[in-house]
C-alpha cells in the first residue's frame, strides 16, 4: 500500500502584490519576485539619478505590473492553471 504525500503551497495574491509595490515601490516587489525586485532596485537607482527622481514614476508604474503578472504567473506554475 502507497501512501500519498500532499504538499501544501500557499498563492501569491496579484492583489497584495499590486498593494505593496503600489506603496513600496521595487522593494514591494520581494514578495513575487526577488530577481525582478533586484532588477528594478537597480534600474531605479540609476533612473532616479540620470532624470533627478522624475523618471521614477514611470519605474514606479512597471514595478507594480511586473509584480502582479509574476505573482500570476507563480500560481499558474505551482498549481498548473
């Protein structure tokens, strides 16, 4: 007789991922991605140097994209949706 191991992984919500990165920016996106919050740590630094800030609220926007759609695309990997 085989016994059957269940291994429980809990979801990512797209909406607290949408809540963090709206608030904390790239550091927000640790919670979906840390590759891509690394990433984007460092693209903002260098454009928030190069555009005097200016240029961060356009960062700021593709954090939050990117952190939902990596949070989606965790589910979809981990629970094959």
């Amino acid at each position: 007789m085989s016994e059957r191991t269940v291994v429980a992984v809990p979801r990512k919500s797209v909406g607290l991922s949408l809540v963090l990165t709206f608030f904390f920016g790239s550091l927000g996106m640790l919670y979906s991605t840390v590759a891509g919050a690394l990433i984007m740590i460092a693209i903002e630094f260098v454009v928030g140097f190069l555009t005097f800030g200016i240029g961060l609220f356009f960062t700021h926007i593709v954090c939050m994209i990117w952190g939902a759609v990596a949070a989606s695309n965790y589910n979809n990997r981990v629970f094959g949706q």
